[in-house]
C-alpha cells in the first residue's frame, strides 16, 4: 500500500541556516520520515499559510525539569515513567529529541542511572537519544554547582566511573571533562576511540591545554564561558578554541552557550554566535525548578544545598553561584535571534542542525529526506505553534496562548 503522505505547502522551510521559500515539505505518516517532494498531490495537504518549518529542536543538556532532576533514582520503572512525563511535556518548547544530562554524582549512582538512559522513542513524545555525562572529570576552580568531593582524576577508569555503559556509544553520548587534568589526553583518545563525544567545560584550562584535548579528540565546549576560565585579551583560555586558527586544530570545535539572560551577557552570547555561527549549539541547562513557582526548593544527590528560583534563574541559597537554566529552548532560541539580531533560521540551526552535526546523528535536527518527521512550526514571532513527532502532531499551541 502506498504511504499515507502529508505535503506541507506555502512554507518557509530552515535548511543550512537560510529560510527556503516555495517547497513543500512531504511526511510519510505511516513510516514516521521525511519523503522527497513531488507535484503529486495524492494524500493529505496541509496549508501553513506562509509559516516556517524548522526542524525539530535537541536539546543537548538538560538536567531535568518539573520537579524531576535526572539524578532522582529509586526504579527503573518509576525513573522511565518520569522520563516519559518529561518527554510528553518537551514539545511545547519544540524539542523533539533530548540527551539527559547527569551531573557528577558517585560512580554507584552514574551505574545505576545511565542503563536507564538508553536511547528510545516515546510515544506522544521527544525522543529520550541518550545520556551525557558533565563530569566527574572536572576542575575544582570551577566545580560551580558540582560536589567537587566526588571528582576523579582521569586515571580512573570510565568503566569504574559509568560501568559498562563507557564501552561503546549506544547509551553514553557525550562526556564534558577539563582538560587541564593530567591524563586528560588519554582519557580523551580512550572515550573518543568508544565513539563517545567529548566536550571540554568546568575548568580552568589555557587555550594550549584545550588546544592539546581537541588534538584528541575533543569537539565541544560545554556552556561556553560559564564555570570557564574568562576570555582575556592575552590569555584567552578555552572559549579562545571558538576561533582557533585552522592550522593548529583539526577543526575548530562546536560550543554551547546558554542565552536565558542570566548565564551570559546578550552582547556576550551575540558575540559567540557571530564567531562561528555553524558550531554554536544552543542549550538551556535546564533543572528540576523549569516549570515550578518561583521559591526555595531542596537540594539532591548532586546539590547539597538548599536552591533559590526567580524567574529562570537559579542559584544556591544565599549566594551567586548559578545552579541551572529554567528558560525553555524554543525561549533561549528567540533570546539569540531579539539579541544578535539574526534570522529565525540562524537561530533555529543552533538548536537543530548544528546538535545534529556534533553529535553525528543522521536520522534528525534536519528538514532532508530519509530523516524522521521531526518538525516544528514557528509563527513570524519564532514562537512554537505546533509540533510532530515521527510524522504526527503532538503539540499544538491553543488560542490565546
């Protein structure tokens, strides 16, 4: 029988940063992918009246959201009920895929969490396309909202750290660690030769000591300039990586960047993204308190404090120190194109192709045949009205909303 097709037309479609006028954008809702376009006009059509199409967002570090941090364990049946809530409320801030970020926390805990994080599909949801682990191979200068106490030099085993999850990339992703810890190197070559991807961040490390990891294998910098040695003019440490001359790095790495208006300056985050727009990824950090009131919440395995939420920011009680994000990505997506001033398609990349591209991922973040179904639709404002998952809508913005 031959696929029940949905063509979506008078769309403006994201594709490589630019937005494509007069394409169609065809779903199969019977395989879930995305077909080639063609002028035959069996099956269902969809008419979005000139909105745009993006692919849908991933989001590469989240701690959790809505009262569940991803470190909270009693189950594997109780955990995967609540990655299936967190799942089922993601598209309403287009994500459509998330990696679950799990601090450092005791290598009992790393055990016992990560098989639970085993890419799936969820139903009604995003897709849960695995774990990354922030730590515990970091710096104490920088331990930010991390128990530094808990820290391993990278003599330790990934195998003591995580278990057997450290031997292959099918649940664990992506690693952040600071290089300027000996052994960084090896550890680096080890991870990387598993196809794990590695990210550099909680540090304090020099531009030559981040130059040495990405020689590595190292391709990221996790939350650029947060819990990170500052950009000095002379010094200027692991962010100066965003615009390492060709000749002395394989490739220049992706960075993430935080755009919520608390972890960095708007001209800040502007002047990031300008560097090298096609390797900026844009994260939230979120954590338990995105979705709560405003309020002082309990700490947990990784936080042994007491933590203060206003707005989207978040802090240890009494102090600066910034725990988390609580901005939704589709909102730190619209704070990057109001601040930079650049397209919605610009913007859109950094949550989707560029995701997509560090992370190798060939099935999503991109509007190209073969992918999967995965799609937001955006009003002018690039505010989510509606999202599908594997060809179906899951979410659709009511009025007045």
């Amino acid at each position: 029988m031959p696929d029940h097709t949905i063509s979506f037309t008078n769309a403006r479609l994201c594709r490589n940063g630019k937005l494509v006028d007069g394409e169609q954008l065809v779903v199969s809702a019977d395989t879930g992918d995305i077909l080639l376009a063609s002028n035959e006009t069996d099956g269902e059509t969809v008419d979005v009246k000139s909105s745009t199409i993006a692919p849908g967002f991933l989001e590469l570090q989240t701690n959790g959201m809505r009262g569940f941090h991803f470190t909270h364990f009693e189950d594997e049946a109780s955990y995967g009920k609540k990655i299936d809530d967190i799942a089922r409320y993601l598209p309403q801030t287009g994500v459509t895929g998330l990696y679950a970020t799990i601090p450092t926390v005791h290598s009992d805990v790393f055990k016992k969490i990560l098989p639970s994080l085993r890419p799936r599909s969820i139903e009604g949801g995003a897709s849960l396309l695995g774990a990354h682990a922030e730590g515990p191979y970091l710096h104490p200068s920088k331990k930010g909202a991390h128990n530094a106490s808990l820290f391993h030099q990278p003599s330790t085993s990934p195998t003591d750290v995580y278990g057997d999850v450290a031997k292959s990339d099918e649940t664990l992703k992506l690693v952040t660690l600071a290089p300027e810890l000996e052994g960084t190197e090896a550890l680096v070559s080890e991870l990387t030769a598993n196809g794990v991807k590695v990210s550099l961040g909680h540090s304090s490390a020099s531009y030559d000591q981040g130059l040495a990891a990405v020689k590595a294998g190292a391709t990221c910098l996790t939350h650029t300039l947060n819990a990170m040695a500052p950009l000095h003019h002379r010094d200027p440490g692991l962010a100066g990586l965003v615009t390492a001359a060709p000749s002395n790095v394989p490739d220049r790495p992706y960075f993430s960047i935080i755009p919520d208006g608390n972890h960095l300056h708007p001209s800040v985050a502007t002047m990031l993204f300008r560097s090298n727009p096609s390797k900026c990824i844009v994260i939230t950090d979120s954590i338990e308190l995105a979705g709560l009131p405003d309020g002082t919440y309990p700490g947990h395995s990784q936080i042994p404090h007491n933590q203060s939420k206003a707005g989207s920011r978040v802090t240890i009680e009494k102090t600066e120190t910034l725990i988390g994000g609580c901005a939704g990505l589709s909102e730190c997506v619209k704070n990057l194109t109001d601040w930079s001033g650049c397209t919605v398609a610009e913007a859109v990349r950094c949550a989707t192709e560029n995701v997509a591209d560090f992370m190798g991922d060939k099935d999503r973040g991109k509007l190209e045949a073969g992918r999967r179904a995965d799609f937001v639709i955006l009003d002018d404002q690039g505010d989510v009205l509606q999202t599908w998952i594997g060809g179906r809508k899951v979410w659709e913005r009511r009025a007045g909303e």
